[in-house]
C-alpha cells in the first residue's frame, strides 16, 4: 500500500490540508507509469490518499505518479508531501500504521493560492474535432474563449493544458514548436496573442505539453468570444483521452505566477491509441461448423482509461457476424464485464467505473467462449474498440480470425511405399458431409519435402465420374505439394458419397527436399469450389484412416512382403502367418516392430504371437494394441512388439504368427469407412523410436488378401 499525504503545519504559518481524489475513487490519478494495477483508492482526511495495489513494487525502480487535488483557499500554501510504503490493510488502524520506507518532497516553490478577481477566463469550448491520430504529423485544433468583466490586456497570459498530462514516451507532446497559430478569416478573431508552447510541470520527463498565449499591445478579450486555431504535433506514442483546461494569469496583482482561474475546456480529447493485441492459439482454432471454444485475447489499449461510474469508459470486443459469443471472462485489474446482445449480436463490453482505471502500461485479458456457425465462411474481423466514456470518441483494431469449415465425414490416405527418395503412389478416399457447389475441386496437401512432379496422373477408384475429371499440381508457398482433382461442369462432389482415385507421381522426401525432421506430418484434404474456397476439409473431427495424419518415411524397405491367412471368412478368427525379409540387421535390444492392418480387422488382444528368424525364434518382451492414431482404437487394427534380444541378419526370412479377427467387409467396401486393402510394417529402434527418423530401420506397405464375399447375386424370378 503506498499513502499520500499533503503536509500541513498550520502553527507554524498559515497553510491548508489539501483533499487528493473524490469520493474513493481513483479518478485523480492521472498517471501511473510502470506502477502494478491498483486494487482501491481510499481518501481520509487531512489531505491523505491510499492506493491499494494489486502487485508488488522493485527495488530501486522509479514511479511516477500524477494525481489531482484540490487547491487551498486564497492566500494559503501548501507545504510538503509525505509519501509512505505501508503493509496492507493498516492504514484502516492509524496504531498499527508504521511504514516500510518513508519520504517528505518539498514542493519548490511552494503554492499560494489567490481568489479570481474580475479578470478571468469564463468559457473556454474545443470547437472542431477533439480526435487526433498517431503518426499525423499535425493535427488542427479551433477553439473559443471569453473572459470575465475586466478584459485581459497586453502582459496577461493564458495557458491551455491537457490532462491527464502525457508523458513524452507516452502521447501526446507538442514538441516546443506553436506551429500554426492563426486567427485568419475568422469573424471574432483572438487578435495581438504571442503563441508559445512550454512543459508543465518544467522538468525533463513531461516534454512540451502546454500551450501559453500572451496577450500584446491591442489587445483585449472581455465577454465577447474570441476564436483561434492551433495546429500541433500529433502524439510521439501512445493514446490518451482527458480534458482540455484553461488557467488565467493577472499580471496586475499578486502573486503573479499563480492563475487566478481554471476552467475545463467543453469537450474532451482524444488521442486515438494504436490498440495492440495478442491472441494465441488463432493459428490452432477449430474451425469446423458449430464448435465451441475459448479464445484468449490480451489487449493493450495504449492508453489511459480513468474509471468514471457516472460516464465510465468502454472497451467491447465484437466477433465476426455469425459466430456467437456466449460468455465473456476477464483477468483482474476487474472493470465491470458483461455479455451484450443475443444470439450472433452479442458481444463483450467492459465498463471502467471508479477504482478500476487502466493506465497505458497496461494490458487486460479476456477469456471469451465462441461458436462457429453452422455454414461455412471464409476467415472474418474481430473488432476491438475502445470509447471514451460520453461516447464520442472511439477507436478501433480489427484482427482476422479463422475461417469456418464443414469437416469431410470420412477420409484415408495410402501411399504406395513409405521408402526415403522413392517415387510413390497415393491412395485418396473422402466421403463430403454436404453437397457441393458445382464444378469443385478436391485438393490433396502433403506436407513440406514431399512433391508431386508435373505431368499429374491419377486412376479413377469410385465415385467420380469417368472421364471428365482432370487433374493438375499447381505450385504453392513451399513448392509443388499439391494435387488437384477438378470435377466437370454442371457435377458436384454429392453429400455421404465416397470418392476414391489414385494419385501420381509422388516424390517422397529425399535430400535437399527438406530442411527439417522427417517427422509424421500432417496431410489435408480440402475440398474447395471452383475459385479455390475452401468448403470442406480434414484439419479436425474426420474418422481418419492411421495415416492422414502423416505416415512415416523409412531409409530402407522391408522386401518379399506376404500375408498367409488360415480363413478369409469375415468377421472370423484368422491365424494368419506375415512373412518378409530384411534389408537392415535387427540386433538392437528392444527392436519395436509395428504391424498395422487394414482398418475393420482387430488383433486378438491375448492370441499367441511368435516371431521366428528362419529356423530361429526371437523374444517378445511386451505386446501393445496400439490406440495412438485414429480410428485405432478397439477394434485393435495395430500392434506393436518388442524384441528381446533380437540376432537377425541382412536377408534373413522373417515369420510372425498371430491371430487377428478378419474384417466385416472388405475395407474398400466399408460402410462408414473406406479405406485401402493395405497392409505395413515397420521396425525401429527403442526409445524415440519411429518419431524421429535416424531410429527408424525399414519399412514396407503391401496388398492385403481379399475376403470372402458375394459381389453380385440374382433373386428368383430374375431380379438382380
């Protein structure tokens, strides 16, 4: 807790307690740079102020604090300010108040006040446009004033101020310069005025914020209004909003350098602030039709907000126009947050009343819950604003979201061989959750490394029509990672539909074709209309077969692949024998081999599994039924195993004997999943295993064998 106090000692000499603050409230404290967020403002008597703040204060670390009082009566001066560190909560027992660190300022020179006589400034109004921008290099300013019964004359000065004041590094600062004075072509002119601009208070930190106007010979300013203009420096930093003032001198009475009347300008000011923002996870968001999720935004407003309970400033965050927000959360310093509006008009709004100002230093946090709609749209503006609290000045920052995205209901990739370098051949199965517009396209994504070399060819599996499909591999930001299947005029990918094709020549990664690890990246399949929007896509909530999400790439090939099932009946229990040999030496203690069949068919968990090396049998120390990828999960269509001790040389004839349960149907035929009749196996090292790829041995993708099923039947009588 830091307490202010203005000193008096009115038995030495005349002088006056002055009140800091009003009401309890932080209203005063213009500025508090580098200062924590403060908890409350309580004001006693005496001229005492005690800021509760919400965190901690360093060592050896300067704060700068502007506060407001109230001037003593005429012909009385203040003497001192005490300042004090305090412990929390003993300022309300004045006999536990014993303070950390203590300071008495001498305020040099010291004030004397004096009462306003019949020379004064009785209006003072901002007549043009308050709003000023960064980065202008002027802004135009037309003001009015009028004075009292006894006109200011020839040595009499005015001075115009903002406040609160704006520290240089901070806003607004005019830079020493009365660039554009001038009373031209206007009808009641402020005519024989010098114009000059100073610091106020005169020390290094403030920079040239006041405008003093000295009246010469001609001239005089009673009650009648008199106008000028004043073009000054735009803000060096950041924004603010405060009152213009006004502050009278009498050269003709004393003390002279004391103003004799202050009065408050009719508008207020503002000095747009340049809105930063941090929004993590934007690049993460899920962007299928009606989720709902959290979006955590930090705002800097860049500029002072000074609560006000009668005509407190607004902060509102609004989400693009048919996402809907539904609850509204924020970090403390705590303003008053609620949820505005319903349904896609809601949005956030957060009032700053008394005790909950924001100073330019600051940021506040929001955690706010959104839902996407239910049709798909391109990405769209979050608008954040910030106003002034009679809701004339306003300032905003728009960042673009995430678009929104129909998932595919199903899709599966293949690929032909997982081996480094090699030429390959991709397997695509999709099913759309809707039906498209015409003439769309189907654009397969491979991540960084891979590439499709031009003079693109595909086979046509099921779904689209044949011929009339083309195909093209247009290149992208990271080169030619794409393939495009382009349906023909007047078709459309149709909703719960499976399409499948065959896709080449792929280049799987080789050197000098990536510059990262050959880690399992992520592949997409978007579905776009014919001007390249997507509409649908894989990015979240797709059955996707094991290897969408990026299969692995292998430095050798796992040779003479077979499978030798005992039934091909579905939906039976099949010992089946997996025959291959290998190109690598097996001899690592630990060597993991994963066998991954065609989605439908499931691993009896607790059959029997032996692997021999010719006539040699190798150990198993442990057998997992793997669910790491989707939709691996039961039935167990992957397994994992490993070796204990494993001798197998180059060329050796591998056999591994388990038992699986066949699939219902064959995979191509699925009803909620098609996929490719394929096969693999890979082995690797312990440890980091097939993450990363020096682990990684070999590796082979093979055809799998056919069930039995009946593929066309005839119904008495001739039906078919």
């Amino acid at each position: 807790t830091i307490q202010l106090t203005v000193f008096c000692q009115p038995e030495l000499e005349r002088c006056s307690y002055v009140s800091l603050g009003e009401n309890n409230n932080c209203a005063k404290i213009l500025e508090a740079t580098k200062l924590p967020p403060i908890k409350t403002c309580s004001n006693g008597p005496f001229g005492i102020m005690t800021l509760q703040l919400r965190g901690a204060l360093a060592k050896n670390t300067r704060y700068d604090l502007l506060v407001l009082g109230t001037l003593p009566p005429a012909g009385e001066r203040i003497q001192t300010v005490v300042v004090r560190t305090i412990a929390a909560g003993t300022y309300l027992d004045v006999s536990k108040l014993v303070a950390y660190e203590e300071a008495i300022v001498n305020i040099e020179p010291e004030y004397v006040t004096k009462a306003p006589g019949t020379k004064q400034v009785t209006s003072f109004d901002l007549v043009s446009s308050a709003v000023a921008s960064q980065g202008d290099t002027m802004h135009q300013y037309l003001f009015s004033l009028s004075g009292f019964t006894t006109p200011f004359v020839e040595g009499d000065e005015i001075r115009l101020y903002p406040s609160p004041f704006i520290y240089p590094d901070e806003g607004l600062s005019f830079g020493g310069a009365c660039q554009g004075f001038d009373v031209s072509s206007l009808a009641s002119p402020l005519a024989a005025v010098r114009c000059r601009i100073e610091s106020l208070p005169e020390d290094t930190r403030v920079g040239y914020n006041a405008v003093v106007l000295t009246f010469e010979t001609g001239a005089e300013l009673g009650q009648v209004a008199q106008f000028f203009r004043i073009a000054l420096n735009a803000p060096k930093g950041e924004g603010s909003i405060g009152t213009w003032y006004a502050a009278s001198m009498d050269s003709s009475t004393y003390p002279y350098d004391v103003s004799s009347k202050v009065i408050a300008g009719s508008n207020n000011w503002f000095v747009r602030p340049r809105l930063d923002l941090v929004a993590p996870g934007l690049n993460s968001a899920d962007p299928t039709l009606e989720a709902k999720q959290w979006l955590y935004l930090t705002v800097f407003p860049r500029l002072n907000l000074i609560g006000s309970t009668t005509a407190p400033p607004q902060l509102t965050v609004t989400s693009p126009a048919f996402h809907i927000i539904s609850h509204c959360a924020v970090n403390e310093p705590v303003p008053v947050i609620e949820l505005r509006g319903f349904g896609t008009d809601a949005y956030c709004s957060l009032a700053f009343s008394d005790n909950m100002n924001l100073y330019t230093h600051q940021s506040i946090s929001l955690e706010i819950e959104v839902s996407n709609p239910d049709f798909s749209l391109p990405a769209e503006e979050w608008i954040v604003q910030v106003e002034a609290g009679d809701g004339t000045k306003q300032a905003s920052h728009a960042f673009t979201a995430w678009p929104v995205h129909a998932s595919l209901q199903q899709a599966f990739i293949m690929p032909m061989t997982i081996e480094y370098a090699q030429f390959n051949e991709l397997k695509v199965f999709f099913r759309p959750r809707s039906t498209t517009a015409s003439e769309p396209r189907a654009l397969i994504v491979a991540p960084a490394g891979y590439k499709f070399e031009q003079g693109c060819g595909f086979d046509v599996i099921m779904g689209f029509p044949n011929p009339g499909v083309s195909c093209s591999n247009p290149l992208s930001d990271i080169g030619r990672n794409l393939f495009s299947l382009q349906m023909p005029l007047s078709t459309v990918f149709t909703r719960n539909t499976f399409y499948a094709a065959n896709i080449y020549p792929l280049r799987n990664p080789y050197p000098g074709s990536h510059s990262s690890k050959l880690d399992n990246l992520l592949w997409r399949i978007d579905i776009t209309d014919r001007s390249g929007q997507v509409v649908m896509e894989t990015t979240r909530n797709v059955p996707m077969g094991p290897y969408l999400a990026g299969f692995s790439i292998y430095p050798m090939p796992v040779l003479d692949n077979s499978i030798e099932p005992s039934t091909r009946r579905p939906s039976a229990e099949n010992p089946l024998i997996l025959r291959f040999r290998t190109s690598v030496p097996v001899t690592s203690h630990g060597e993991r081999v994963r066998i991954t069949a065609s989605y439908g068919y499931r691993w009896k968990v607790g059959g029997s599994i032996s692997v021999m090396a010719g006539d040699v049998p190798t150990g198993i120390a442990t057998v997992t039924y793997d669910t790491s990828y989707p939709p691996v999960v039961p039935p167990y269509n992957q397994i994992e195993l490993t070796l204990i001790n494993p001798q197998i040389e180059v060329g050796a004839d591998v056999a591994i004997e388990a038992t699986i349960i066949n699939a219902e149907i064959n995979p191509e035929l699925h009803e909620d999943t098609r996929s490719a009749n394929s096969w693999s196996i890979e082995l690797y090292e312990p440890g980091a295993g097939y993450l990363q790829y020096e682990y990684r041995h070999q590796a082979a993708v093979f055809p799998g064998f056919e069930l039995q099923a009946i593929r066309f039947f005839v119904l008495p009588g001739g039906g078919g």
